[in-house]
C-alpha cells in the first residue's frame, strides 16, 4: 500500500516537474518568435495532460502567428471551453480569412469589449465600408485610451474621414494634426475627395500636401536606415495618388508617367498595382488598346476583391466593358456588361449604353434602339431616353423618334432642348401645326408650374420667333407681350412687338413705338466713318482698305509711285493656225478624254486564258490569278475606332526602301 502510494506520488512530482521547464521552454520560444517549436512545445504539453488550457491557447496564438488561421479557428471550435474566452482569437481569424460578416456577429456577441476587441471591430467595420460606424468607434477608443499608439489610431480615423468625404456624408469630423507622413498623405487624400468635382483650388493644396508627404516620408525612412528599394515601395502609394491629383487637374501627361514609374518598379501590393494600372487605361482610352488590355489584366488579378474597395472594383469592371467596346470585342462585351448589371445593379443604365454603342458599331442601330427604349428605367431615363433618339435619327426615324420625346414626363418633355428638339423633327415633317402646339403647351405648362422662370422667357422667345417667321403675328405678340412684361426695359422685344402690331394693329404698334428710344439717342453712340468703313453689307473681299500716305510725302506721288504699269503682250498661235477653219470643239478637253484617243495597248498584258498550267480549268485559274482578287478587304464596321485600326508595335516594322535601277542593268 505505501509502494504504491509513494509510486503515485513520484510520478506526479516528475509530471509537474516536466510541465514547468516545458512551460519556460514555451516561454522562452514565444518570446524569440520562435512559433514553429513553440507549437511542438504546446503539443508535448497537450501531450502530457490534454485539460492545460493555456498550451491550448498558446496553440492558438501560434497557428495565428503562423497565418495558419483556418487551423487555429478549428482548435477554438473543437474546444468549446475555450470559446468564451478567445472571442478576439476568434474573430480575428475570420476576419483574417475574409468571413468579415461572422467575425462582425462575433465581437458584437461581447459583452463590456476590452480595448483590442473594440480596434478589431473597427477595423472589420473599415473593411464592410461602413465608415459612420467605424468612425463612431475609433473616436470612443481615441477618447477612452491613453498608451503609444495614438498615432496610429489617428491615422486609421484620418482614413475613415476620407472614405467619408468620398461618400458625402455630412457627418461632423475633427481637425486631426499632421505630424507624420502618413497623416498629411490622408489629408491630402481629404482634400481630393473634396476636389473630386473639379474644383481646381482645392486640387492644387493637395497635390502640394502629397508633395509634402513624399518628402516626409523619404527622410523617416532614411533616417531609420531603409533600402532604397523599401523606401520607393512606400512611396508607391503617394505617388499614385499625387498620379490621380494631377490627372483630376488634366495634367495627363504628369500623371502617366508616375502611374508608369511606380509600376516599373513592380511593388508588392496588388492593390495598389490595381489602381495604377486602372488609372493608365482611363488616360490611353481609345488610344493604345494593346496596353490597356495588358493593363486591365493587373487590374482584375484574382484576389482583388478583398483588397479594393466596391467603388474601386465597379470602376474597374466598367473600364473593362469600354475596353471591350473599343477594342471591337463584341460578343465578350456584352458578356462583360451582363455581369457588369448582376455585380452593380446601380451601372445597370451605363452598361446597357455601352451594349447599344456595341450593336451601333455592327451596323444594328435599330436594335440598339429597341434595347434602350425597352429597358430605361431608374435614375437616368431621359440620359437612355436622348440616346435611343440618337440612334433612331442616324437611321431617319423621325416619327419613332418624335413618339419617344412625347412619351417622355411633363417635367423632361417641356425642357427647352427637348421642346427645339420636337418643333425642328416636327417642321421637317412639314407639321407647322403641330410645332406650334408644341410651343404653345409648353408656355402654358410653365405659367402653370412657374418652377423655372429662365426657361420661360427662353420659350417665350423661342415662340414669338417661330410664329413671326411663319406669318402668325397675332400669336408672336402674345408671347411678346408676355416676354415683355417680364423685362419692361428690354428693347429688342418691343421693337419685335412693334413689327408685329403693325401688321394688324397699327394703334396699338404706333402706341408702342413712342416707348422706343428715339433715333437722335440711337445715333449719338454710332460711329458712322466706321459703319461705313465695315464689311457687314458688301462683303470682306469688296472692301478696300483706305490709304494712308507715307510721311514726307503728297498722296499724289503716293499713288503714282505704287501704280505699276503692265506691257501687254500678243497671244501666240500655234504653227499650223488657219483663221478661215472653224476651231475644234474638243480642244479644251484632255487629250485622254477626246473623241479621237486610241489607247496604246500594253504589251505586258498577257491574254487571260493563257494564264495557268495547261489543262487547268478556268474557275481554277481564276479563283488563283492575282489579278482578279479583291485588293482590299472591305471592313464589317465602317465606323471603326481609329485605335483599332493602327498596327501594334510588332508590325510598325520600318520599311526599307529598294533602290531604283540604272539603265544598263547596273543597281
């Protein structure tokens, strides 16, 4: 009995004996960063007594190390102890492994978060661009946290801030400080989104804000001993950046060649690859298609999607459909526009414009139309509605096209551009009648509405213009009258409503003639030597400029210095001229083209049926003779893009030039 008991207790001794040195051991190895053995450690320890939850939760920490995350959220999910203290373990991992939605559900399951959960979950919200949220949650850490990483904090904020600015959001955001490169690259970054519209200012103080940072960011990193090669992968991104500034200003140029240098240095991030090479695309355009096409295979490298943000990857997949378009890719274009609608339904307008531009490059302009006209709908109905009128025009359809505009809402169709655009479709119809309608329900549309003043003087006079010219004057004086009394002292109109009333109201055009300005106030401001001197009646060719004469001179001697007297010389005949004989009526056609031309005949023309091997047949013969073949390919697409027809670089080969030869049979 006291053998075995004194046995038992050997053994336990020896157990927590080994535990101990293999727990410093494990210590000792975390420490170095040493996660390979350290695991080995954490197994020898599960080894010996599988109920040690810390070597199960250094087991974790190194998987996590290891980025071996799909191993270490398995250990957490087999162990289900252990779940309710490695919640931050947890939710890193799949975040880590881009199940950003579950690890959200995970941090926000945790109740009172300590400090690291509440940055992770700042970040997974960063990473669902749902910046409001995130910014709410970075301001309560900054607020509520005092140790060595405010800087960082704040740099995270400043970035929430620019994807804020981005997104307009009118959310009140602090003044953050700019000591450090990064915090004056996301400035700078603030300051273009807010630039995005064209706002040149603004663009030129953040261009000099990333100027700043690149300067910022070249010393810190100098002074912390860094490789020329580590400190332009950092510069990167500012320089991509400082790329779109100047490319937002139309400094095309400036921007390609930083976008070209950060990409000949062949950085690391896909991302920012991604960006560059996006960014090349939309400055070649239609131009260099082969480069672009070279380019957008960066842009949709695989794993992009967790790299980029939606704005970014949607910006993407439509330059891809452009590029489709201008490189002629018709079948693989539409291929990319149905995705383009299923990934983005809010493109869903701009991709069917990119299919109608399509099918308008191979000649099916009807069914361009048919595809617009069936499918506009959203936010941009009357953009696909002026389009499909577009298409139908280039192929004469004016009375579809008249049907489309006056389908239109009242609000669109009464639009001045819409309202010329029907009375000039229906003129060339030759429907004076229903033109004037046109014009008279629009100006009746906004004397009910009144929305928009501006746009019913131009009507007004739009109105009055179209009926003085096709003699209905008592209708042009209304809408004068109406014109006039919105702006009494505009002379122009009463001097038309004049006209107009003297041709069936003399009264009243006299009444109104006395609020003319009368012709001695008219006459004070006109210059008459110059009125006579202009070419607005005769012409600029009959005009002759006056003469000034030269000093020390009469312009008497002027004149006769500057007349030049000419020898008039005979007319020479020609040899055999007889003046009795009638002259020949064809003497001023080319000779080629005279009754009496014989062609001489060529003697290199061989007859055609001597062409050939002997006994081969005659469709043979001729579906080989070079002669009968087409010279030139007639192109599908008439209206071809000038990019695709220029040849790539491997066939802009430099032509050599033969050598004429000599007579005499020497070259």
């Amino acid at each position: 009995m006291n053998v075995v008991y004194s046995y038992s207790s050997t053994n336990m001794a020896s157990k927590e004996t080994n535990l101990s040195s293999l727990y410093a051991e494990l210590n000792k190895q975390g420490q170095n960063g040493e996660y390979d053995r350290a695991l080995k450690t954490a197994n020898r320890i599960l080894g010996i007594s599988q109920d040690e939850d810390a070597a199960l939760h250094c087991k974790v920490i190194c998987y996590m190390q290891l980025s071996k995350f799909n191993d270490a959220l398995q250990l957490i999910v087999k162990n289900p102890k252990l779940a309710g203290n490695l919640e931050f373990e947890k939710a890193y991992c799949l975040y880590r492994m881009n199940q950003v939605p579950e690890a959200l559900k995970v941090v926000e399951g945790v109740h009172n978060p300590s400090l690291k959960i509440k940055e992770l979950k700042a970040q997974i919200l960063y990473r669902l661009e749902k910046y409001e949220d995130c910014f709410s949650v970075y301001r309560d850490i900054i607020k509520n946290s005092t140790d060595d990483y405010e800087d960082e904090r704040e740099t995270n904020l400043a970035a929430v801030i620019v994807n804020l600015a981005y997104d307009g959001s009118s959310i009140e955001v602090p003044s953050l400080r700019e000591h450090t490169y990064e915090l004056t690259y996301n400035a700078a970054c603030q300051m273009v989104a807010q630039g995005n519209s064209g706002d040149r200012v603004i663009l030129a103080e953040a261009e000099k804000k990333l100027k700043t940072a690149e300067k910022m960011c070249r010393e810190f990193l100098e002074e912390d001993g860094n490789t020329e090669e580590e400190i332009e992968e950092e510069l990167g991104i500012i320089k991509v950046q400082l790329g779109f500034c100047l490319q937002l200003q139309g400094r095309e140029k400036e921007a390609q060649t930083l976008y070209t240098n950060v990409l000949k240095a062949k950085p690391s991030d896909i991302a920012l690859v991604a960006v560059a090479s996006n960014n090349l695309v939309t400055l070649n355009k239609d131009q260099n298609v082969f480069d672009s096409k070279k380019r957008m295979k960066s842009a949709t490298h695989e794993g992009l999607e967790h790299k980029l943000t939606v704005s970014q990857r949607r910006s993407i997949a439509y330059n891809q459909c452009l590029l489709a378009l201008f490189t002629n890719q018709g079948e693989h274009c539409q291929q990319l526009c149905n995705k383009l609608m299923k990934d983005y339904p809010e493109l869903t307008s701009s991709a069917l414009l990119v299919k109608a531009v399509q099918l308008r490059k191979e000649g099916k302009a009807k069914e361009a139309a048919k595809l617009l006209d069936e499918n506009a709908g959203g936010q941009n109905v009357l953009h696909m509605k002026l389009a499909c009128v577009q298409l139908l025009l280039s192929q004469d359809e004016k009375k579809e096209t008249i049907k489309i505009l006056e389908n239109l809402n009242e609000k669109e169709r009464y639009l001045p551009g819409i309202v010329s655009a029907l009375v000039t479709l229906h003129m060339a119809e030759n429907n004076r009648e229903k033109a004037s309608a046109v014009l008279k329900d629009a100006v009746n549309y906004y004397k009910k509405n009144k929305e928009n003043t501006g746009n019913l003087g131009t009507l007004w006079r739009q109105a009055a213009d179209f009926h003085l010219r096709g003699g209905e004057v008592t209708v042009a004086a209304a809408s004068l009258e109406e014109l006039l009394a919105a702006s009494p002292s505009d002379t122009k109109t009463l001097a038309q409503l004049v006209i107009a009333y003297a041709q069936f109201d003399p009264t009243r055009a006299q009444l109104l003639s006395k609020r003319l300005p009368p012709l001695d106030y008219l006459a004070e401001n006109t210059d008459v030597d110059a009125l006579e001197s202009s070419n607005w009646v005769i012409g600029s060719k009959v005009v002759k400029g006056k003469v000034e004469p030269s000093p020390g001179k009469t312009p008497s001697a002027d004149l006769t210095q500057k007349k030049s007297k000419k020898r008039k010389r005979k007319g020479k005949l020609p040899k055999n001229y007889d003046a009795s004989a009638d002259p020949d009526p064809e003497r001023w056609l080319p000779r080629h083209e005279r009754s009496g031309f014989r062609k001489k005949r060529d003697r290199r023309n061989r007859d055609v049926a001597m062409k050939g091997t002997q006994g081969a047949a005659m469709g043979a013969s001729d579906q080989y003779d070079i002669t009968k073949m087409a010279t030139t390919k007639p192109s599908p697409n008439p209206r071809q893009s000038p990019a695709v027809e220029t040849p790539g670089p491997r066939q802009q080969q430099r032509k050599v030039q033969q050598k004429k030869k000599k007579k005499g049979g020497k070259w």
